[in-house]
C-alpha cells in the first residue's frame, strides 16, 4: 500500500511538472539575445514556446541609461507565438535592453530580459 502511495504522488508530481512546462518560455527574439546589429532594428520580435495573449503581454525597451523607448502594443502573429512591438524611433548606437511579460493562454505568467547592441 505504501509503495502504492507513493507511485501515485510520484504521478501527480510528473502531472504538475508537465503543466508547468506549458508556460510561454522565450524560444528565440529577433534581435537576439547578446547580438550586436549594424543597423538599427524597426521592430522586437519575441517567440515564445506557447501561444500568448497579446493584450496581457507587455514588451519595454530602454537604452543604456534605462530611459524607456517608444514602442508600439505588441500584436501576435505565428499564430499567437509570436509577439512584435514596432519600435516608433530610430534607435542610436549603443546597447538596449528589452524586458518582456508574457501571459499564455493557460494565464500562467512569465517574464525576462535581454540586451542588444547596436554598433556604432
Ligand atoms: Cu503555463
């Protein structure tokens, strides 16, 4: 009975770790994580391992100084993966940083950051 027991704890266990891995986790992002860009990019694009709500999702770019660039709401597409945020300026050399929320459409919530640069 006790092995019994723990075989089922171990399943709900498995059960839950499985439910977790359906969190929207940042697959690739264009620009990528740590790359350095000869021209300045127009638009952050973010995809994700699952689909997002966009109007829950939330993308914020600052510069060096962490003063906070004009972007547009982000909108998906790939469908529902893919989140795009139009970058409203033309970004100077230098290095950014972007933070982004997402929520998936289970509403689990996650959220990270990573930088780029821009050469001069
Ligand atoms: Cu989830």
């Amino acid at each position: 009975v006790r092995r019994r027991d723990f075989a089922a704890a171990a399943g709900a266990f498995l059960a839950l770790a499985a439910s977790a891995e359906a969190h929207a986790l940042l697959e690739h992002a264009r620009p990528a994580a740590g790359a350095v860009l000869n021209t300045a990019p127009s638009e952050l694009r973010l995809s994700f391992s699952e689909r997002v709500e966009p109007a829950l999702c939330s993308v914020a770019l600052a510069d060096e100084a962490g003063h906070a660039l004009a972007l547009a709401a982000p909108v998906a597409t790939a469908g529902a993966r893919t989140l795009v945020a139009r970058i409203d300026t033309t970004l100077a050399p230098g290095l950014y940083r972007v933070r982004w929320r997402a929520v998936s459409v289970d509403t689990h919530v996650t959220e990270g950051a990573f930088s780029f640069r821009i050469a001069p």
